[in-house]
C-alpha cells in the first residue's frame, strides 16, 4: 500500500526529527557516541534517537541511561537473566532492573561507554532492545504460564516470538514499523483469565471458538495517556492463530499510513479509528490484508477471575511445579538476577517467566526438589505468600529515575503498603496500582484502588501528592475505574487509603 503520510508542514517537532534521519540510523554510530561520550553527542540523537535502539536518557541521571529490552511472552532464559545482572554489576548504586507491566525487565545505570560491548554481549545470549522505545510497537505480551497451565486455550508463546520477530526484522531493526505515529502495545491472550490485561492494548487477541474451531476475536484501540485514556473496543473481527501475523501487519499498516500525526496527543490508534469509524477502519485493514476477515465470534472465552500466579501451582506436565515470587514493585539488583538465574538452572528448566504484575515466574520444577527450592534465601525476598497489599501492589518507576514522574511511587509504595498492613487486617488482596504521572505506566485505571501522581498545594506550598481512582476490574468483565479523590497530598494518604480500604473492601483495625 502507499504511505499516505502528513505533508511536512503540519507535522509536529517529534515527525519533523523522523523525517530528517530514521531512528534507526543510529545503530550505526554507537562507536562512535561511546568515543565522544554523552555530553558531545546531537542532542537529538541523545535524547529521542537513542530510544529506537531501547536506551533511553534520563535527565534525572545525567551520563546514566535507561535501557529497555524486549523480552515477547514475558520469557528470559537463565543465561540472559545472568547477562542482565553482568551489565548492572559494573553500575553501584544505579544499578536497578525493574520488571515492567509488559512483562519486561528495564536496566538503569547504562553508561554511553559501555554500549557497544552491551549489545555484543545482547548478541551472545539472543537479546535484543531494537525498537522498544518512541514511535515503536512495545514488548509482545502473552499468557505468562503459556505452555504450563492445564485449562489455557492457546499456546502464546510462538505467536509472540514471531509477531516481534516480524515487526523487529529478527531484532536487527525493521524500517517498515519504526516510523509509527505514536507507541503501540499488542497483547495476545490464551488463558482464560485475561493474564495480559488486553483491554488495555493497541491491538489484542481473545481466544475465542467458532464453530468448534479455535480461534481470537480481535480488539483494538486501548490505551492510557495524559490526554485520555480508553478500553479497546471489538473490531468484529476473528481469526485462526495462523492470520494473527498477517493480521497485526495490515493493522499496523493502516495506522502507519493513515494514523494521525500533525497532533501528537491525538497520535494513538483509537483516535484513528474515532475519525475514520469501526467499520470503516475494519474495512480498510481488509484492503491491506488482501482478503476479508471472519466476523467475530459471539463470545470469548475469558471466563475466570484474574490470577496473579504468585505461589505453587501444578503443571499439566505430570510431576512438574511452577513457582511465582513476588517481587516488590518489580525491582530488581544484580545479585537478584544471578539468585533467580541460579534457581532456574539448578532447579528448573533454566527458564524465567515475567508477569504483568511485575513478578517472576520459575516453571519446571520437579515435585521430587520443590522442597529444597522453596528454602532458597532468595525466597525470604521474593516471598512465594506476601501479605493481601504487598502481595498486588504495582509501581511505575517513579521520580528517583524518570523525569516525567510527579512524585516517588516505588519506594513510597513499599513504605506506605507496610504501614498499612501495621494497623490494618485484610481479608482479600486489593490491587492499588502507583503511577507517576498521567502518562500512567503504572496502570491506576485497571487497579482497585489507582494513585496517580500530580502536584498539589498544602499550606501555601506544593508538595507531591496523588488523584485517587478505583473501579478498575480485570479479568473476564474487565472496565477502566474513574477518579474519585483529586489533589491528596502523599503525606495525607495514609488514612485516606485505611478509610477506602475499611469502607470498601473489608478491611478491620487490628
């Protein structure tokens, strides 16, 4: 099909610097920005370019990048997870991983200097970082016990290797989808409990059967950013595992080609298809697929409450056990990814899985050593049964590392969760999800209780603070939560948080 791109003279700053060099082009130079370091680089190069290869500069952190891999399924073999933990190693007290809610792991810390023995070393082990950042489509996700789980539907894992395969150009870099109109995020489900949180995607794939035949209903458009945010809507459109390639190129080409670009907060998918209509996107994508797609079927199979896989769950592979750790706010030190890539090898199938709760999963492993591994000190930290707040609480990064946070989200989080636990009995876990900004990495409109930061005013100063949401439902009737409470300066919430929690989930004073 021919691009039907927006003439340059109403393109926005961000098309303007894709138009004059592709993101990519700068996988060629990184020689030469680890010769003449990061001060000396084009600024543009530095702070936007980068992004197309997964490095990411933080002005919070002069001289010290984030880097953001792609990991589709939310799956790292041991050897990977060790050469992670060797990158951070070298990097003191900035060296963090975090585990994100797209199943992926981001370092922080990575200094220009070392980039080139970086991605050589991502080489070695079969990592890659290509096209994870900016106009790019984000982290496949996928079921994260694809392959394990007795009643799932689908085996994800494939599919998701060969739609980032497809959209990466095997990882190297594909020009065909680096210039999109804004980030796009495709998630492929199949479990029954809605384990990718698909509502939230750009494109997503619900199992789905039609006449007895397997198959996913499609849909498209969700997304969260500071200007809106909204769950994705039915393209009335199914399709058998084997179009899902094809499928998610015609979409992403359409947007490509036709998506709108002179507003960027006006850039995301859905705004393309309020301007062009369901219909008339759904046919447009038929043109560039070359063929009509069925319409969907009339249910789907998400039909379980969401699960968070944290604990000790039985295989359908007889005599084999998948663990899952919690991890507090996804936060991750060298020495952590060594444990987790020791505990793989020695006790599983030196496979770790990522969940969308920011957790890891550690599958194969046999009843006969389930006993051994559950006394591993690493256990103690990564607990297999965490308190009904700790066990659910999911951070963005927060202001200690990105410069678009508000406020502190993690480490508040940890501190906050604790003292609430302190002073409070939980009878169920309740999901409160932080954020640290409208941008909302954090995911507060899908949590039961969402924090977003913002700043306010208190005693004639301003301090960080949040805007509460609640409401948000996962799993099989899943909805966006609305905000409830603006303006609640963070020092303040303790006892706003006891009161919804008391009032609305059960909560009791010890």
């Amino acid at each position: 099909m021919t691009s039907t791109a927006t003439p340059t003279a109403s393109l926005n700053k961000f098309e303007k610097l894709k138009a004059e060099k592709d993101g990519l082009a700068v996988k060629a130079q990184l020689e030469e920005f680890a010769r003449i370091g990061w001060e000396a680089m084009d600024e543009t190069d530095r702070e936007h370019r980068l992004k197309w290869l997964g490095v990411f500069f933080r002005p919070v952190t002069p001289g010290k990048f984030m880097m953001r891999l792609r990991l589709p399924n939310g799956i790292i073999t041991s050897n990977q997870m060790r050469a992670l933990g060797e990158v951070l190693q070298r990097y003191g007290s900035d060296g963090y991983g975090d585990i994100t809610t797209r199943q992926n792991i981001q370092l922080r810390g990575i200094r220009i200097e070392d980039l080139p023995e970086i991605f050589q070393k991502f080489r070695q082990v079969g990592l890659t970082s290509v096209q994870s950042g900016m106009d790019n489509v984000r982290n496949i996700t996928g079921s994260p016990v694809a392959g394990l789980e007795a009643g799932e539907l689908f085996d994800t894992r494939e599919l998701c290797n060969q739609l980032q395969d497809t959209i990466t150009n095997n990882g190297e870099g594909n020009k065909a989808f680096s210039n999109l109109p804004r980030k796009f995020n495709i998630a492929i489900a199949g479990c029954r409990d809605n384990s990718v949180h698909a509502e939230i995607n750009d494109l997503a794939f619900i199992p789905a059967y039609k006449n007895d035949q397997f198959g996913f209903n499609i849909i498209v458009g969700g997304f969260f950013s500071a200007k809106r945010c909204d769950a994705a809507i039915p393209l009335d459109a199914w399709v058998v595992p084997e179009d899902v390639i094809d499928v998610s190129r015609a979409i992403l080409e359409v947007y490509r080609d036709q998506g709108l670009r002179a507003n960027r907060q006006k850039a995301r998918l859905m705004w393309l298809i309020d301007e062009m209509g369901i219909e008339n996107f759904r046919a447009e994508v038929e043109k560039y697929l070359g063929r009509p797609m069925s319409p969907a079927a009339p249910k789907d199979e998400i039909d379980w409450d969401k699960r968070d896989h944290i604990g000790i769950y039985q295989q359908k592979q007889p005599g084999l056990k998948y663990v899952g750790l919690h991890v507090p706010v996804g936060r991750l030190l060298a020495g952590d990814m060594f444990d987790l890539a020791r505990l793989a090898e020695v006790y599983g199938g030196s496979e770790i899985r990522l969940t969308v709760e920011q957790n890891v999963i550690i599958p194969n492993i046999p009843d006969s050593r389930l006993t051994q591994f559950l006394a591993e000190p690493l256990l103690e930290k990564f607990s297999t049964n965490p308190e009904p707040l700790t066990r659910t609480v999911v951070s963005c990064t927060g202001a200690q590392f990105c410069n678009f946070a508000l406020i502190e989200t993690k480490n508040r989080a940890i501190a906050l969760i604790k003292e609430l636990e302190a002073e409070l009995t939980m009878p169920k876990p309740v999901r409160i999800h932080w954020t640290g900004c409208p941008n909302s990495c954090g995911q507060p409109q899908v949590a039961d209780i969402g924090l977003m930061g913002t700043k306010v005013r208190k005693n004639g100063k301003t301090v960080e603070g949040a805007d509460i949401y609640m409401g948000g439902t996962v799993g099989k009737e899943a909805h966006l939560g609305n905000c409830v409470q603006k303006s609640v300066p963070c020092e303040d919430l303790k006892p706003v948080l006891m009161n919804l929690l008391i009032e609305n989930f059960g909560a009791e004073k010890k």
